[in-house]
C-alpha cells in the first residue's frame, strides 16, 4: 500500500520575513508562524506525555518515582528501536508490518546459535541481525523489481517469518539465555555510575551546541539566515539543566540503564544520518513526491532497498534486546502487541502517514508515550484490555492532529 503525499519542505516565501532576524525574539516569531501554518513537530505529543504523566501522577503517586521512571527507560530501548525503523519507511510513504516477526526470528535465532548450537554470543548477534538486513533487502527488491505494494509484501513476511521463527525454535518452544551472559547482563543489570553519567550529559549537550554553531556558521557562510548565537546559547542551556535533572533522579534509583543509553545514540545516530547526509535529504524527498525526487537525479531504488533494509535490520537489534532483556527467546517472542505498538509509536511521535515528515526522534518520544501508558495503567491494576483501548484512542488523536495538520500546510501554502 503506496501512502505517498505531496508534502513539501520549504517555507512560502510570504513567512521568510519572520526567519530573516535573529535572536531569542525572532526564534518565538517564526515557531508560532510554524504552528499557525500546521507545522507542528513535536508539540502534540510532548503535551501529551505532560497529560499523561500528570494524570498517572495524581492516580498514583508511584508513577513518577525514580524507580518506575528507570523501569519505564528500560521498557522503551527494545520496541523503540523497532520503532526507529518503521519511522524510516513511514518517511518515504510505505509501510512494513512484519517487523515484529522479523524481532521474533532474529532472537530465535540468537537462542539457537548461542545456546544450542554453542556459538560465540557476538557471532549469534551478528546471525540475528544479518537476518533481520536479509528481510528488508528481500523486500526491497520484490517492491522495486516487481512493484508489490508494501502492505502486502510485509503481511505476507508478518505470516512467513513467524512462521519460520516457530521452526527454528523447533519442538522446545522456548529457549532460555543463561543469565551470567553478558548480552542478559547488558540488558538487566549494566547502569552507568552516576559521575558517568552527568559526564554523558554534559558531552551530549557540548555535541549539540557544537552542531548548532557549525550550522549557523555554514548558512552565514552561504548568505543565509541563521541562528544567533544567544539563541544557541539558550537552547543549549535549557537541554542541559534538562539532561542533568533527569540524570539526577534516575540516579536517585539505579541510574542511566546502557541498554536504554544504547537506543538513544541510535535515535541521535539516525537523526544526523536523515539531517546532515545526502542519503537522509534523499529519504525526505521521496517521501514527499517520488517523482521530483527521480527527476531530481536521485536513485529511487536504492532509497528503497536501503530504508526496508534499515527497517528490517532494527527490528532484528530491537527482538534481541528484547530477548536479553527477559533471558529467553521463545514463541511469543515479538508476537502480541510488539508489531502494532511499534507501528504505534512511530505515528504518534509525529512522523506523517503521508511520507516526507517525522524525525529519528518520533520513534523516541512515541514509545515514551506508549510505555507511559502501559506502565500507568500496570500501576493502577487496570486489565490490559484498557491499556489497548487507551493507546487505539491515542493513535487514533495522532492521527486525526496529522490530517489537520497537513490539511493546514496545505491551506497555508506549506505543503
């Protein structure tokens, strides 16, 4: 199923007038104009986590204590990740429902070559996500060679890969991962010292002003319009004060989970890799008109082969960290709820059903969502019938903020 829009990236040149000073005023002036004229971002959701947190917080004084808040990191890395990928594809309008089969495969295939089989865990590790690339290339080449729709090629891998996964496990069903292994260890028990972790904080945020300060200096350089220096100054302040509390109160607990550290240099990996490289201002592309991308000189087919293959291979990291995380693979393993919470979060972190908008940290900010509700709804006992119920009203609200979205782009001259 083909779900190509026509969005469009650049500004109407009837708004440039607000981006055209500099300073913390002009940066306010020119992010209402964006909101006004549908361009959203992030803003949604991120009123929406501060909904959901304050209510759980009132039903449930737990909610927001270190403890749980740790716990609720460590539940995010495993299907964030799978959520990484699927915002991929969502990028250039396709999508891919197998990815939680393809997570469920690729750990059976690490319990069988680990356990079984006796290989060394990082050969096992490479098995699992060697598999989970070979997926997205086979999808790949049946899309661009054959030009089968996405939704069918991925229902049928969604049916064949489980399927297969059931016959690598074979009769046992279910495989367990020796806890003193360092993969269970890395997911369960490995948090970085606290002095480590302010350290992280601190280096991330210098990252970020350093990329601020390259960029404001090249577009200075081209006669274009750019970020003051004071406007840097204060978002990189304001991030840091943010990094350093929550480091603080998770370290009031057992601290910055590597595995949950691991997802987000993924997310931030993936962001420079759609933000700064000529093969992410190529997925953008595709994503909001396939055919101005290719009369752009750009090579369709292998944006396509490269994001299905993206795709695939982060969903096989996401069903092994998944599997070290409860030291087993089994045949539940990325069934249930995996696929469409995934799925789920990606839409609702903000990247577009339509192709050509979201960001790496879509899939960051989704799971959050989702793994708040899940953990809010845990902590007041409620059946986990509501939890689906309350995270389909959510994508659904997403979705609906999306199309309104995008009809006012179009309105406004921006789509």
């Amino acid at each position: 199923m083909s779900l190509h829009g026509d969005e469009r990236l650049a500004p109407p040149v009837a708004e440039e007038h607000l981006l055209s000073g500099s300073g913390i005023r002009h940066a306010a002036e020119a992010f209402v104009a964006r909101v006004r004229g549908g361009d959203l971002g992030a803003l949604p959701v991120v009123l929406g986590i501060a909904v959901i947190w304050t209510v759980f917080q009132l039903l449930n004084p737990v909610f927001l204590s270190s403890e749980n808040l740790v716990n609720l990191t460590m539940q995010c890395a495993a299907i964030g990740t799978i959520a990484l990928g699927v915002v991929l594809v969502l990028l250039v309008g396709e999508i891919d429902l197998s990815v939680g089969s393809v997570s469920g495969l690729a750990a059976a295939v690490l319990a069988v070559t680990f356990v079984q089989l006796h290989w060394n865990p990082v050969l096992s590790l490479l098995a699992g996500i060697a598999i989970g690339c070979l997926v997205g290339l086979l999808y790949g080449f049946l899309y661009t060679r054959f030009g089968l729709p996405s939704f069918v090629i991925t229902l049928a891998g969604l049916l064949g890969f489980l399927g297969l996964q059931l016959w690598v496990l074979g009769e046992t069903g279910s495989i367990a991962i020796p806890f003193d292994s360092w993969l269970v260890q890395f997911a369960q028990q490995m948090f970085l010292p606290a002095w480590a972790s302010y350290v992280v904080a601190v280096l991330a945020v210098g990252a970020f002003a350093w990329s601020l300060v390259r960029r404001s200096r090249r577009r200075e350089a081209a006669n274009l319009v750019s970020q003051s220096y004071t406007e840097i100054a204060l978002r990189s302040g304001v991030l840091l004060v943010f990094l350093l509390l929550a480091t603080w109160y998770l370290n009031l607990n057992r601290g910055v989970g590597l595995m949950f550290l691991f997802f987000l240099a993924l997310v931030v990996a993936m962001d420079f890799a759609l933000t700064r490289t000529r093969w992410g201002r190529a997925v953008y592309a595709v994503g909001g008109s396939v055919e101005a991308a290719r009369r752009a000189g750009i090579r369709v087919d292998r944006i396509y082969f490269s994001v299905f293959a993206m795709c695939s291979t982060l969903a096989a990291v996401g069903g092994i960290l998944a599997a070290a995380r409860l030291a087993s693979a089994n045949q539940s393993s990325g069934t249930g709820d995996v696929n469409l919470n995934a799925i789920a979060a990606a839409v609702i972190g903000g990247t577009s059903l339509f192709g050509g908008r979201g960001s790496a940290y879509s899939a960051l900010i989704g799971i959050v969502v989702i793994q708040s509700i899940s953990s809010g709804l845990t902590l007041l006992n409620l059946d986990s019938s509501v939890q689906f119920m309350v995270t389909g009203v959510v994508l659904v609200l997403a979705v609906i903020v999306d199309s309104l979205s995008r009809r006012t782009r179009a309105a406004t001259g921006r789509a």
